[in-house]
C-alpha cells in the first residue's frame, strides 16, 4: 500500500500571484481580442488602436465574481434533488480606480465623453447628470502579471460586452490616506458577434515552460 507521501503531488512552483496589472477599457467598435500572447517567443500583444488603460487601482486589486443560479427537480421519495439544471450563469468584475482623467470621469459619471470639452480660458469641465443611466457598453481586458525563473507569466480575462452595473461610493475628505477614488463593477453580458460574454487567457514565456508540469497538452 502506497504511502501519503507517493500519492502526493504538490509543486509550488504552480502558485500564481498578480504581481502587477492593469484594466483596458474600449468601446465596441475596436477590434475583438483573440489572444494575449504573440506567436514568437510569446511576449504581450500590442492592443489595437482605442483600448486605454484604466491607470493605478486600489491595492485591492480587480475582482472577479462569478454568480449562478439553479433550477432543483425533486421527487416524492427522494431526499435530494433528482436533477437541477444552471439557468444563471454571471461574471462581474469589481475595480476601484485611482486616476482622475478622462477615462475615469466618463465611467463615473456614465456619460459619453466623445464631444467632452473643457471651457475656454478656465478650462473647467461640467457633466450633467442624466435622468437616466447610459446603458454604454465596453470592451474590457484585465492583464495580471507573475513571474517565473522562465520568464513572465499573463493572466487575462477579457469581456467584449461588459457594463457598468454599479457603482461604488466617491469619498472627497482629507482624514484618509485614500484619494478620491473610483469604484464600479462590470457585468459581462454575451456578445452577439464574439459568441461568448468572458474569455480567460493564460500565456507567456513562463507559462510556455510549465505546460508539462500543468499537465497541459499543446497543439502542434
């Protein structure tokens, strides 16, 4: 009889951390994003014309949520259910940015900041609130990166048809050592023309050495 220590299979070296990283926000109309990671060697892409990165986050992070609901069979006799069935299936991505610029503004505020200009001379901006939210909806791709004795390791997760869902509170006050921040989460809805509402991607130098390890087959 084998012992625990045979049966064990534990490498470290398989622990990922997101040791830096950025969110890229773009409108629709930009081109769909396929992959990360470029064909020679494995270095980042360079994102097409109109995606922006959202600047400096709060330490915590983006996070990602995952929601799903069910529906449950049950039957006479029967303890448990007999068959449940997914019928929700939701991802959102919950970021507080610490830039004020433009971008940040414009998602804040929910307007559209296309034909946004600040006034001649004192160069003050003024946004009005609308009656209603603008149901603006965004391209998104998060970029996490690790690193390895192989090289740098990228965690991506992309939306191509996010909105923000909801927003968090914009605190103005000199008793923190908080700026004025940003807070919003996105919702990924599916996207008619991409075919699916979240994408995840993993790729890089590093992450091309431990495919083995990963027990990860690649295509050739």
């Amino acid at each position: 009889m084998p012992s625990y220590s045979a049966l064990a299979d534990k490498q470290n070296e398989l622990i990922r951390r997101a040791r830096d990283g950025s969110v890229f926000i773009a409108p629709q109309s930009v081109a769909a994003i396929t992959a990360i990671t470029t064909s020679t060697g494995g270095p980042l892409i360079t994102l097409p014309t109109g995606w922006e990165d959202l600047g400096f986050t709060s330490t915590d992070g983006v996070t990602f949520g995952r929601e799903t609901e069910s529906s449950q069979i049950r039957a006479f006799g029967a303890t448990e259910p007999v068959r449940e069935d997914i019928t929700n299936d939701t991802i959102t991505m919950q970021v507080t940015a610490l830039e004020t610029k433009l971008l940040t503004i414009g998602l804040s505020t929910g307007v559209d900041t296309t034909a946004l200009q600040a006034a001649a001379g004192t160069g003050e901006l003024r946004i009005a609130k609308a009656k209603l939210p603008n149901p603006r909806y965004y391209k998104v791709l998060a970029i996490f990166v690790d690193e390895s004795s192989d090289g740098p390791i990228f965690m991506g997760r992309y939306m191509p048809n996010a909105r923000i869902t909801e927003f968090g509170e914009t605190v103005y006050t000199s008793d923190s050592d908080d700026p004025v921040q940003y807070q919003m989460t996105f919702t990924a809805f599916e996207s008619s023309t991409e075919g699916t509402s979240h994408a995840w991607h993993f790729g890089g130098p590093g992450w091309l050495a431990l495919l083995d390890k990963m027990s990860i087959d690649q295509a050739t």
